[in-house]
C-alpha cells in the first residue's frame, strides 16, 4: 500500500526526457516497499521501477544507496540496476521529491518459503556480503544496538497495554544486550532488512532483492540474524530448524563463517528480535486508528525473542548437525 | 490506493494452471480501480491484469460486466479483454473472492487532458455505445435518478455541517430533477463512469478505457453528460467550453445527437453532477478519520451543478457554435 505521491504525465514526460530510454506507455504505482512510492514504468525500450522517494528515506543517504545498488548490480549481484541520465545522474527530482529510476526484476515474493528457498536466501546473502566487500562508502547503522534503548524509553510507558510486563522484560533483555553485544566481529555492508517481500524468486531460484533502504554498515552475522527471525519461523511461531540449517550452511558455504561468529550467534539473533520488536511496537504505540496500513504485530517478536533466549549454542540453530 | 486481498504465490499458481497463459514471472498489486484489488501479471506469455471483486461489486453483476468486454472487445473497442481458462470460464474464484484476468491495456491516463483529449473521448464514448447496441443483456443503473432521493435523504441530516444551506439547495435540485427528468431518450448500455483516470492515451490517441464497474442501461446522453462534468471543468471549477465542444461534436460525428437529446444536455448535466455530488457527499459524512484513502471533495460538483443551472441551452456547451 505505498503510493503517497503521484506523478502527473507532463512531468513523467519532462523526466523520461533526461534518459535514453523512450517515452513511457504505461506508468501504473505499485504496492511495494513501504517507505516510498513505487511505479512500474513501461516504456518503448522496456519495463523500469520509478521511486519517488519520501520522508522516512533520508535524502541525504540516497548517494550511498543507489551507489550501492550500482556497485553490486556491476558485480552481478541480481539487484535493481539505476538507470544513469544523460547527464549521468541517477538521482533526480520529480512531482517535488527525489526520484530515481531502476531496472526492474521479474520474479514474485513467497508469502511462504520452504527449506530449499532458505538455502537460496543464505548463498545469496554470502555473495551480497562479499560482493559489496570493496564498495567505498560507509553508512552507521541508525536502528543498530546504539538505537535501540532510546526506541525502548520512548515505548516503556505504555508497552505493557500491550502485554502485561512486557516493559520489565524489554528493559531486563536490553541490558542482557548492552552486556553481551560482541565488539568485534567481521563488518561490512547489510542489507538490514532481507524479509521475504523483498527477496524474489522463480521456479525456486532465488532472482532478486529489492529494498535496499535500510543497507547500512554493521557486523554481517546480524543480517544472518535477520533472516533466521524473517524466514524460519512459521506463523504459529514455530521455530523451523530445517530452514535455519538450510539457511546457515548455504551462507557458510560462500564465506565461511569464523569461530566468535558462531558463538554470538544467538545474542545476534536475539538482538535482531529485539530491533523488530522494538520498532514494531513504536509503530503499534503510534498507529492512527483506522488507517489502511495496519502496524504490524509486535508480539510475533516477542515469541521469537523467548525461542531465542533458550538457545544455548549456534546448535539450536541447526548449526553443526 | 486499492489493494484489499492479496494473493499467494500457491494460490496464483493453482489459479493460471487453469488458463493457457503460462507460469507468472512476476505478480504487483497495482493502485488503479477504487473498488477492486489489481494486479499487474506478468506470465511467460505476457502482461495481465489479475483483478480481485471486493465486496463494493456485487458478485450477481460480474457475468454483466465480464460478458460486456468480451463483447465490446470482439467489437474491435480498446477495453480488456476477459481472458477464458480451458473451461471456457472467465469468472472465477481466487484468494476468497471472485476473480478474473484481462488483457493489459497500454497507455497512460491524463491528470490534465487538453481539448484534443477530449474530442478523442468523445469519438470513443459515442463507439462505445454503437457497439455495445447488440448487446444482449440489461443491468438497471442502481447509481440512475431513483437512487438519488434515498441517498440525499441519508445525508440531509449532516450535510449542512459541510456548506451552511447544502440541505435545502439540494432538496430543491431534487424536486427540479424528480420534475424535469426525461422520461424517453435513446438508451442503451453506458459506461457510467468515464472519469480521466478510466482512459489511457498514447501520444494523444486514445487507446485503453478501463473499469467497467459501473456499467449499466440508461439513458446515452447520461454517459456524455458525465463526461462533461468530469473533463470539461479546470481545478479552479472553471468550465472549459472548448473542451466541451470538442467532447460534443465528436460524439456527434459518430453517434447523432437528435433533437430532444440536445435539449435535455442541460438538465442531464445538472443530473449526474448532482449523482457524483450526493455519492462523494455520503463517501465525505461517512468517512473513516486517519485512513489513507481520502473521499473526493463534494462541494466541486456543488460549483460544477451551480454552473449547469445557470445554463439555458445545450449552447451553454458550445454545441451549434
């Protein structure tokens, strides 16, 4: 449910005019990506993505963004490429906000992914890590651990409408988290946010990631970690061991994971929960009633978090077997 | 903004191994069609439109609509085409609710249409209605003049908390309408409901009309009347005579207007300015704070209906100039 700008034909028009690639036939706004307004543009030359990009994306941070997209597109990681101007910019304005133009990926979301999609997910995981290995510019994470206990106060007043207790126990695991975050383990370019509505696939293979809005610089266990909590639980909350193997070993596979990475696995995953839950209960604490973009269930993560502070070891996660 | 129910992948799957327009490669909810939710399909064979009825559409009324396009599509009119599964069904079931696939349609609707524009509506509205002539079955216009009286009556208690007055200028237009309303005029199947938004232009040629939703039998004249009030007015309420003659004589070339019809412009035009008024009044007092969806302001068709009262003949249109 993302279209919040529209963009009148006369100044589609005006912007296509900066590209080579034809004049536009058909120019529908899609239900993708949260944060901004998407529209799947066909033009005489082929299909494209317009972004109008709105307030929650920093304007300041989109060089970064579709510089990366540009960097990991170039070493053929399936991502959307940005389409250059003549001018060579791929960063323009249009319909009053920041506007690029990207390829667009065929492919569908799986509302529910098996085992082998897991698989998918963990070499294509590996290989954006590696791939983005050499890109030159840097982005601090801004919803990492740093950000996490201000979320935290500005929710502990009504958090327990929510659930009775669950203040206590949010502030009772942040401080287990400050204690036990590692302070050093291999960094580099996350994706952040690899949920299954932004991974396409066709006939099982993985084809394409999309929404790259929140990639940003951390450790990059915590993106496995992401993706344990976003794609190996089942809706009852179950935790799913043979997706999470899959998972683990087809990322181990391309970059090898080492020894302090396998043992922070589980304070990973449990700081990964917490990040959802803390930014999904924000969400819920500020919902506008009756709105048509329902927040999120905040205590979907609250379930994952109780799984995760029972694992002893990287073996709870399939790890080893 | 009209994604309601989405479709999984399982499920979209089982529903195209019912047609022979092979496997989807790519599947987006699409923000076009206020009262469906749309998809934009993309197969192994092509580009689709996979539309979802939500509970605004009566299901009794989908073999109308549906048979309508087959029908005016084999007439060679730029509508989709409903595509038959190897059932030789068109209408059926998917995620829950009724479900049926068209052809993609190119082409691009205009937030500003200019004269030209509208000569081409014009000259498709008037095709339109010449080839939906043989078509062989009636829905009654459940939007026509007998409904307007009942929906005036739900709001007259709140509509004065929008204009100081609205109640009794509309009570009176209600009399005027009830008394002055045609009794006889050539009839036909309409479109109902040809807003800007329902019409795709490629390089100012007319090439797509969409969302027969509102298709019914009534007057033909009705159809123009709309029109009028939907194209031939600025942002400002100013009326656009030049639009407006375009509009009405390229009809006229197609379909001739008779002698009874141009008459009546007038009060057909005071007529379903005062539908849209009452319909968007009611969408207004009933309206859900905070949602995304916001209702179309009443009080435009209120300065667009003070126009047409103004107006003493069809000349007031620019017809005979």
């Amino acid at each position: 449910m993302a279209v919040y700008t529209e963009i009148d034909d006369e100044e589609l028009d005006r912007l296509l005019a900066q590209y080579d690639i034809g004049a536009a036939v058909s120019c529908k706004g899609i239900a993708e990506g949260v944060e901004n307004s998407n529209f799947l543009l066909q033009t005489e030359k082929g299909s494209y993505i317009l972004t109008l990009y709105e307030k929650r994306v920093h304007e300041e941070d989109l060089p970064f963004f579709l510089n990366l997209l540009d960097h990991l597109a170039a070493a053929g990681f399936p991502c959307p490429t940005p389409i250059h101007g003549r001018d060579g910019r791929a960063l323009r304005r249009a319909a009053g906000r920041p506007a690029a133009i990207t390829s667009f990926l065929t492919g569908r979301s799986l509302r529910r992914p098996a085992p082998i999609h897991c698989g998918e997910l963990g070499a294509a995981l590996a290989e954006l890590h590696i791939r983005a290995g050499d890109f030159a510019m840097r982005r601090e994470n801004s919803l990492g651990l740093a950000s996490w206990r201000p979320l935290l106060d500005s929710c502990a007043g009504q958090a327990d409408s929510l659930k009775p207790g669950l203040n206590a126990f949010l502030q009772e695991e942040m401080d287990f988290l400050e204690e036990h975050w590692p302070r050093d383990l291999p960094s580099g370019i996350i994706h952040a946010d690899m949920f299954p509505d932004n991974v396409f696939f066709l006939r099982d293979r993985l084809c394409g990631v999309i929404d790259f809005y929140f990639a940003c610089n951390d450790f990059l266990l915590y993106d496995l970690a992401i993706c344990l909590n976003a794609w190996c639980f089942e809706t009852d909350n179950a935790f799913n061991i043979t997706k999470a193997r899959k998972l683990i070993r087809h990322y181990d596979r391309r970059r090898r994971l080492d020894d302090e990475e396998i043992a922070a696995l589980p304070v990973l995953a449990r700081g990964s929960a917490m990040r959802f839950l803390l930014t999904r209960l924000y969400d819920w604490l500020n919902r506008i009633e009756g709105a048509l973009v329902q927040p999120k269930d905040p205590l979907e993560y609250y379930q994952r978090l109780l799984f995760h502070r029972n694992a002893a070891s990287a073996r709870a996660y399939g790890w080893g077997d």
